[in-house]
C-alpha cells in the first residue's frame, strides 16, 4: 500500500538537485525558442515542440547523473521511453499555455514561454520522481 512520505532532506536535496538540473534544461530550452522562434521568426509552436524534445533530453542525461537513480524500475531504455511519454504530456501542457498567451492574449512569445517551462516544470518533477524514477514503489513525494 502507498503512502505519502514525510519531507525528508533527501527529498529537499533531490528535489534542489532537480531544480538545478530542470534549469540548465530550461536555458536549453530558452536558447532554441529565442534563436529559432524569435531572432528566426520560425513557427513558434513548431520551435517549442523542437526546443522541448532537446531540452528533455538534456534533462534526463543530467538527471540520472545528479537525481535520480537510473535503471533501477525499467531498463535504461524503457526508463528513456517513459521520460519522453510523461514528458509528452509536458509537451502538450507546454503548446497549450504557449498558444494561449501568444495566440489569444497576445502575450509576447519568450514571457509566454518562460511561463510555459515554469508551469511545466512543477509536472515533470512530481511524475518522473514518482512514476520513472521511484525504486521500492513506496514512496510517493508530492
């Protein structure tokens, strides 16, 4: 039976080890949109699915270096597959608040984005934490 844990400073540590790491992914991010998206007028949707699938990718080297144990629930591959499914989910929230607040509230396009990876950073934490990367199937950290 799951139950939620109590706050450990391990999981304050990880979770400021993630936080680090989800930054590095998100100036990954930052770079490609303002590049492409901005400064190369490309399709701003396009350049954040592109940005997004570069940045997850730097996140999860990073992550299973300095976060999270690595091939201890899947294999490295199938731990790979599923960071990239949870993360399409990201992806979907990510082109969501992106088309709203440049599409409908004519928010500008790196506010919007800086606002997007923000929002989605909360929900790639708490599912690779708890659904990739957990190890004894006990523990569940919100």
């Amino acid at each position: 039976m799951r139950s939620l844990s109590i706050i450990s400073l391990d999981s304050i540590s990880k979770f400021i080890r993630y936080f680090i790491i989800g930054g590095i992914a998100a100036l990954t991010n930052m770079a490609i949109f303002f590049i492409f998206a901005k400064i190369l007028q490309f399709n701003y949707l396009a350049v954040g699915a592109l940005a997004f699938i570069v940045a997850t990718f730097v996140n999860y080297i990073l992550s299973v270096k300095y976060v999270f144990k690595s091939g201890i629930r899947f294999s490295k591959q199938k731990e790979l597959f599923w960071v990239y499914v949870v993360s399409i989910i990201g992806l979907i929230e990510n082109e969501v608040i992106l088309y709203l607040l440049v599409s409908l509230l004519h928010v500008e396009i790196m506010i919007s984005q800086i606002i997007a990876v923000g929002a989605v950073f909360f929900w790639n934490y708490i599912a690779r934490n708890n659904f990739v990367f957990r190890g004894n199937g006990k523990e569940i950290v919100i």
